[in-house]
C-alpha cells in the first residue's frame, strides 16, 4: 500500500466541492487515513511550495493558498501517488481531460482546485508537513 497527500485548495473549499472530491476517491477505494480542515500559514505555504521558491509565480502561489480555508487529507491504496495524479489530471485546466477532478471543476491554471503529490518522496514530505504521525489512522 502506498500513502499520498491531497489539498482541496481555496478555491475548491469556496465552491463546495469538497465531498464530491472525497467521494471520487473514495469510490475509487482509497481510504482516508487523515483529513482536517484548516487556513494555512504562510511559512507552511513556503515550506509546501519550496521547489518554485525561485519562479516568478512563488508569491501568488503562496498567497492564493494562504487566501483561505483547505482541506488536507492523506490517501492510501495500491499505487496511490501515480493513480491520485491520474484522477487529479493536467495542472492547466485546458490540458485536463473531462473525468479528471481539473478537467471537471478547475477555471484556471492559478485556481486549479486540487493539490497531490507528485512522487512518493514528495508525498512523504508533504504528508510530514501537514500531519503528526499519531493523526494518521
């Protein structure tokens, strides 16, 4: 079994979205093995977006992610990282095909309404950054 981190964004949070999300997995037979609402700091949205410190778009990333509440959750399945990503589809809404949570709901590349980890390294990171150990089931 593999683990993966997931973020309903803002965006995602603001527009209801949240428990369809959840649903998809869900019946894909994911279980959730953490899950809490909460507004991120904005030293936690520089730690979880480290890598694009240097890029031009660092600080509206990190202020859109701090611009409201999101939901965190960890998943765990067969293959999670990769068949999350799958579901989660393309970055760019235009590149996301219908069926895939962005392809469904995202408006724009900066308001794309979900997060997941990209490998397992990262998914270990990140899941290390949003829960404690004990928080997971």
């Amino acid at each position: 079994m593999e683990r993966t981190f997931v973020m309903v964004k803002p965006d995602g949070f603001r527009r209801g979205l949240v428990g369809e999300i959840l649903a998809r997995f869900e019946r894909k037979g994911f279980r959730i093995l953490a899950l809490k609402a909460l507004r991120i700091p904005r030293e936690l949205a520089e730690r979880h977006y480290a890598e694009h410190w240097e890029k031009p778009f660092f600080g509206s990333l990190v202020a859109f992610i701090t611009s409201g509440p999101v939901v965190a959750l960890v998943l765990e399945g067969p293959g999670a990282v990769a068949e999350v990503r799958k579901m989660v589809g393309a970055t760019h809404p235009k590149d996301a095909l219908p069926g895939t949570i962005r392809g469904d709901y995202a408006t724009t590349i900066d308001e794309n309404v979900i997060h997941a980890s990209a490998s397992l390294e990262d998914a270990q990171r990140e899941i290390a950054l949003f829960f404690r150990p004990e928080e997971l089931l």
